[in-house]
C-alpha cells in the first residue's frame, strides 16, 4: 500500500515537472516530435476520406448569397468589380484537417506555422470558428456550433438579402446552433442567411431552421444549422492577417 | 497499471491539444482521493 502511494506521488510529480515544463515551453521539441510522428498520422488515419461535393456548392451557394447581400449594400465597390468572394487583401494560410470531434475540428499546423489563437477559420467563404489551442504542431478549432462558443451575427432576409435582424449566436453542439436575444418585433423567418462580421467583413455562417417566440417575449430565438459538414472537410483556411 | 494511467493522461493531452502533463495529474489526484475513500470507508 505504501509503495503504491509512494507510486501515485511520484506519477504526480512526474506530471506536475512536465505540466510546467510544457508551461513554459521546455518540451516544445518533444511535443512537436511526437505531434509530427504519432498524432498526425493516427488522426489522418482515423479521419473519413469521403470528399462531399454537396458541401463545396452548399458553401458556395451560402457565399453567393452573402455576396449579392454586399454588392446591394453597396459597401466594397472594388469587391463588385473583382467579384471576389473575399477581401483581396486577407491573408490565408491552407491547413489539413486531420480530425475533429464534439463541434471541434483538429489541424495539421501549430505554433510552428504561425497559427494563433483566435484566428477565424473559413471553408469556401462560411466562417466555422475560430482557433481555441495552438500546440507546436496541431491546432483546435472551436466552431461556432460548440456548446462554449458565442458570436454576434446579423441576420439577411432570405428575399431581400437586407438586414432584418441582429443577435447573440451560440453552439449547441452537434452541428446546431441558436441565435437568441433577437427583438420580437424584427422579422426573421425559415431560410434567412446569418452571416458573421469577421475583420469588418460578412462571412456566411448558416440559414435559420426555424424560429421561436411566444407572444409576449420580448426575444425571439432561433436556430441555425451549419451547413458545412466538418467531418468531411479536407483543408480549410485561417485567416492570418491582412497584408 | 499507474504508468498505464500516467501514459494515458500525456496521450490524451496530446491527442486533444492540452497542456501536456494535465489530464496525468488530474488522473492521479482522483485515484489519490479513491485510495483515501477506500481506506476510510472499507469498501
């Protein structure tokens, strides 16, 4: 029993120097070793290969609609002219997706790449969240469908592509998503696009499913479903800076 | 069976992008509070 404990203390120990050494970023080498060697690989292996075409015309379809929403707006006149999807000077770094789990997605760059935390992660223009963990070699994405995760969106009306509503996103997990805090007397219906103001610019997020409101609410709530399916996402974007 | 527990906890870390060395002290600060329940209460 006493060498058992002596066992536990020492474990303890041994776990607590290596907490504080990763801490302080002894172990970054090691890390970066094991992550290159054993995490990429058993993750890569384990992901599902299947590449979805339904996804890449669903995000564009999504991108189309935000971008018609800008060009009546009339914001980037230089945006219309392009007719680019995205800001021409947004800098992006391609990473691989090597797994992802519980509205969290894994890549393939860290801290050696330049990743950062809080950078915000794109697939074909729809904004998935942003980065949470940066380790030497993978990062972790929180996408805005995570039960922690929270994001000021504005809502386009399915029609008009005017802004109809504005509200408080939050992740429900499993791909769902709920905006809530959105006035009772703004019109938001099944179809509506929500898009999320990332670095001044609107980016795609979701369409509402459906919405909530009980006469005399002052709110309404509804929910978003994600229309990107992340689990057979191959490379994505981060957005690193602007040049 | 604890160097089991320990090389659990840094695989997990690694696998899930935690500080290394955190779910090891966390396993080990519950079967430290196990043994103290199974010794008081002689399960």
């Amino acid at each position: 029993m006493r060498n058992r404990k002596s066992k536990i203390y020492f474990f303890l120990l041994l776990s607590l120097v290596i907490f504080l050494a990763d801490y302080l970023g002894f172990l970054k080498s090691v890390k970066g070793f094991f992550e290159k060697k054993m995490v990429i690989p058993v993750r890569e292996f384990f992901k599902p290969q299947l590449v979805d075409e339904c996804q890449k015309f669903e995000a564009e379809r999504l991108n189309l609609k935000t971008q018609l929403a800008g060009l009546k707006e009339e914001v980037v006149s230089s945006r219309k002219l392009l007719g680019a999807p995205l800001p021409a000077n947004w800098q992006f770094l391609p990473v691989k997706v090597i797994g992802d789990s519980d509205d969290e997605i894994i890549v393939g760059g860290g801290d050696r790449e330049g990743i950062k935390l809080g950078m915000a992660a794109v697939y074909e223009g729809v904004f998935l969240g942003k980065v949470e963990k940066v380790s030497q070699e993978i990062s972790k994405i929180k996408l805005l469908s995570n039960a922690d995760s929270k994001q000021v969106v504005k809502i386009l009306g399915k029609n008009s592509l005017n802004l109809v509503a504005k509200g408080l996103l939050f992740g429900r997990g499993k791909g769902e998503m709920e905006i809530k805090e959105i006035l009772a007397e703004e019109e938001v219906e099944e179809g509506d696009l929500v898009v999320a103001t990332v670095e001044g610019f609107d980016l795609p997020v979701g369409e509402i499913t459906g919405v909530n409101y009980q006469k005399g609410d002052v709110f309404k709530t509804a929910g978003v479903r994600q229309k990107i399916k992340t689990r057979y996402l191959q490379t994505i974007f981060l957005l690193t800076g602007k040049i | 069976m604890l160097f089991g527990f320990f090389l659990l906890g840094l695989l997990y870390d690694l696998f899930k992008v935690n500080p290394l060395g955190l779910s090891s002290i966390k396993i080990f600060l519950v079967i430290y509070f196990l043994n103290i329940l199974a010794k008081n209460f002689k399960f």
